[in-house]
C-alpha cells in the first residue's frame, strides 16, 4: 500500500538548522547543503526531505546533545514571519498562545499545547518524528527556552526541562544542565518546559502591538491556506499524529458528527478506513524497519485491540506477517554488516 506523507516544514526552520550548525563553528555537511539546495525554492519542505536533511546532519554530527546545543543556538528572527510574530507579543502569555496557534507554519511534525495546575505551567511538545526523535525535539526545547530567555530579557529563567527519554549516563546528564543552566528529567510521561504561573505575565523587551497588527493578517492567511488544503488532509494528519484515534474520536476533534464526516470523505472520493488503513500500514512498515518497537507496542500504538489483529491486518498489507518482514529486516542488516 502506498503512502505519501502529507506534512511540510517551513524553508526558514530548515535553513535555521544550517545557521545554528555553522554558528557553533561545525561546517555545514556537503549531504546536507545538497538536500538544501534541493528545497531552497520551496516555501514548504515535504516532510521526507526535512528528515533527510536531519539524517546529514546526524551522520554527521553522532553526538548526543547536538539537539541542544543546535536549539540554544538558534534565533527566532531565523525562522520568518512566525518567528518575529512571537517575538513582538506583549507577554510571555500571548507568545505561547500564539506559538501554539501557528506551530503548523513552523512545521507539522508535531503540536503544542499547555498543561496547567495552581502553582507551574508546562508547555508540552508532542512529536511525531519517525526518524531522530529525540534530537528534533530537544532542538525545539532548547530553542523555545534560549529564545524565551532572549525575549524577556533574561526575566525567564524556566524551571525544569522534561524529557520523556531514557536517562543517559550521569555525565551525559550533567553535560545537559551544565548547558541548560536549568534542572533536566528523564522518563517523563512527555516533554516539556516547566516554568511558574507567574512568568506568564513577563512582558518581551520588543513588544509592538502594530507590528502583531500588520503580521498576523498574513500568518492566518497562511494557515488558513494550509487547512484549506482538502478534509482529507486534515483526517491524514490527524491519524498521522495519533494512529489510534477511531472514526468517532476523529470526528469529535473536527468537531463533526461521524456520519457528516463520512459524507465530507465521500465528497473528496474516499472513506475514513482507506485513510485509516494507508497511515497504519506506513507506520507499522516503519516502526518494524526501526526496530525499536515490539509488535505488541506497535498494535497498541496504532489501535488495534491486540497483537493478532496486527498481524492480521500487517499481512493483509504486505502479504507476510510482521515476524517474516522482522526477519527480513534483521538478515538484510546483517548482510550489509558482513
């Protein structure tokens, strides 16, 4: 079955990448500066191309806190019409609003949202990166705590970095709040900024209301151009973001009866399970090449009551079962080892 991954990044994220690597004095990747000039005409970069512009990247760089030395390096006015829409709010309060509004200007690998309680706020990401997980999001972390340092004058100083990955060695994790200045957790249930309540009301040192006048016309514009792009894209991502979600839960988040759903499918010739079956299949194909996920996880991750049913619907897919395509993978990784 065939999948093409509908998401894009913003060209200025992609060459912001560039320009925090060349800042910390790494010379830009030959791979990487090919995959760049690929996409240097391109408003929105295909997914897939931002994915190998981070694999040149990493090939090039192996080490484990290149995420966050890549985002501390980082400057929002890098990152376009966003990034100096963030950066001339009136708080902090308004920035994260904003930020969470036209996040999918930036990039649809994944959301923001916050989380709330009495005393602290935390300001989740939530990827869905197939490839270099761990690295993307701790540049986007790391980029959203030195910015919000910048931005208020150094007013913000964050509470704690939470990262929902294994711990690695104590003098890596050392190495970590050496750079960030701010307690780092490990194994967290997500990843996140944590910070009081009461920095939300910080003001930014370049607040100007008339230039949030003048951009914010055009970033809805933007986004209303990129929801505009079909109900089957909008069902795509959703699924793409959280392969479980069932039709009824689909429908909920766009705020729709299921049977009105399936009739706005119908409208663009498709249905709700061709969709449903095409980001499973891709998923699962790339879950088990990764080979980071059993097949029990990956059954649960994508919905389906139990690890026979996966299977079954794997080999419906792929006409083997997920064992077989395992031990394909594993022999064919040995091969190239040999």
């Amino acid at each position: 079955m065939d999948f093409t991954d509908s998401r894009s990044v913003n060209l200025s994220y992609s060459k912001a990448l560039l320009e925090a690597l060349a800042s910390l004095g790494l010379p830009i990747p030959k791979s990487a500066s090919k995959v760049l000039s690929q996409i240097s005409r391109q408003e929105r970069v295909p997914i897939y191309q931002q994915e190998q512009l981070w694999k040149a990247i990493i090939d090039s760089y192996p080490e484990p806190l290149l995420g966050i030395k890549l985002g501390l390096a980082m400057q929002a006015n890098h990152i376009g019409l966003v990034g100096h829409l963030l950066m001339t709010q009136k708080d902090l309060q308004a920035t994260i609003d904003q930020l969470i509004s036209y996040h999918p200007l930036l990039g649809e690998g994944g959301y923001f949202e916050v989380h709330r309680d009495t005393f602290s706020v935390s300001l989740c990401y939530h990827p869905n990166f197939l490839n270099f997980a761990q690295t993307r999001v701790e540049t986007i972390l790391a980029a959203c705590i030195a910015q919000t340092q910048t931005l208020t004058g150094g007013k913000f100083q964050g509470c704690k970095l939470l990262l929902s990955y294994p711990a690695p060695s104590l003098a890596i994790q050392q190495q970590y709040q050496k750079l960030l200045a701010i307690p780092v957790q490990f194994n967290t249930k997500v990843s996140a900024i944590q910070f009081p309540v009461k920095d939300l009301a910080i003001p930014l040192i370049a607040a100007d209301k008339d230039v949030v006048s003048c951009l914010k016309p055009k970033a809805d514009a933007l986004l209303q151009g990129l929801e505009k792009k079909g109900f089957h894209r909008k069902v795509t991502l959703l699924l793409q973001q959280t392969p479980h979600l069932t039709r009824e839960q689909v429908a909920k988040h766009l705020c729709l009866s299921t049977r009105h759903l399936g009739r706005k499918l119908q409208d663009e010739h498709t249905n709700f399970r061709t969709i449903q079956e095409e980001v499973r299949s891709y998923y699962a194909r790339q879950w088990l090449t990764q080979g980071e996920k059993s097949n029990a996880d990956i059954a649960i991750a994508l919905g389906y009551s139990d690890e026979s049913a996966f299977g079954k619907a794997f080999k419906r897919w792929e006409g083997i079962s997920p064992s077989l395509f395992d031990r394909r993978r594993k022999k064919t990784l040995n091969s190239h080892l040999s």
